[in-house]
C-alpha cells in the first residue's frame, strides 16, 4: 500500500504543481471489498468541485497510460477538499494554523489527557503550544511534536 501511495504521489505532484494546487494527504485503503485511492487537494482560496473534477480526470489518464498498472487491483479514485477539519501533516499547514482552533491527538496520555482543542498559539521545532477550555478555566499546554499522532482543523462550537 505504501508504495501506491509513494508512485501516486510522484505522479500526481506535477500536476497539481501545473495546475498551482497543493496535495494535502493521498491514502489507499481497502473499505469492505473496495479500494480508494483518495487524494485531497487544496489552494490558498479553496478548491472548487469542478477543480476535483479536473485533477481526477486528469490522474485517470496518467494511471490508465501507465504500464506496468502501479495500482493492479480495481479502485476507486476520490479527488476532493480535505474540508473544514483540514489534516495537518506538514510545517507548512501548523504554520498557517498558528492563531486557529485545532484538535490534536496524541500517543499517549500528557497531563491526563489523550485529546486536545484549542487554539494554536505557538509553534516551535519540536513542540506546539495550545491554549484550551478546562471546563471555565483558560489553560495553556505545551505538547511535544513527537507526541502528535494527528493534528487538524477543528470548528468550534
């Protein structure tokens, strides 16, 4: 699986670079008896339906020419937004959430908790800095990159 997703990635990283988009995140699962190459796209001003709609007609043909196939099973091929609840995966994407509302998960327990929400407000190399809501309480915490399993936008309600 990985190596699809590694050809994949090289393959459609020009594309998207032609067309001036980002690749957020690119993942090949298996759900129930069918496999999805999904691939999530974005640009500064958002990315529209008929953009998707470009860039997977666009892929289709890349991976339709390719020989040997580097995807031999059957698939299906999702191009779409990563949404509202944006991953954040790379410097680039804390960066541009430092001052906004995020979700963050952990591998283990820091300070009692596996799960955090607040707002982003400091990034350093190894560690971010999160201020929250204990129930009326304003707190901070400083949490450990390494700890991070995921991190992405959150809305707050």
């Amino acid at each position: 699986m990985s190596s699809v997703v590694e050809t994949v990635t090289q393959m459609v990283a020009p594309l998207l670079e032609k067309h001036q988009f980002e690749l957020v995140d690119l993942e090949f699962v298996k759900e129930g008896k069918s496999w999805y190459l999904r691939v999530f796209i974005d640009k500064p001003q958002g990315i529209t339906i008929d953009e998707c709609a470009l860039i997977s007609d666009e892929l289709s043909e890349i991976l339709d020419a390719c020989d040997p196939d580097p995807i031999p099973q059957a698939y299906y091929l999702e191009v779409s937004s990563p949404g509202a609840e944006r991953p954040l995966k790379k410097e680039s994407d804390y960066q541009r959430a430092v001052g906004k509302y995020i979700n963050v998960s952990l591998y283990q327990q820091l300070n009692g908790a596996k799960i955090y929400e607040g707002d982003l407000v400091a990034l350093k190399e190894d560690s971010l800095t999160l201020e929250y809501m204990d129930k009326t309480r304003r707190k901070a915490i400083e949490i450990p990159r390494k700890q991070i399993a995921k991190a992405r936008l959150a809305i707050k309600f």
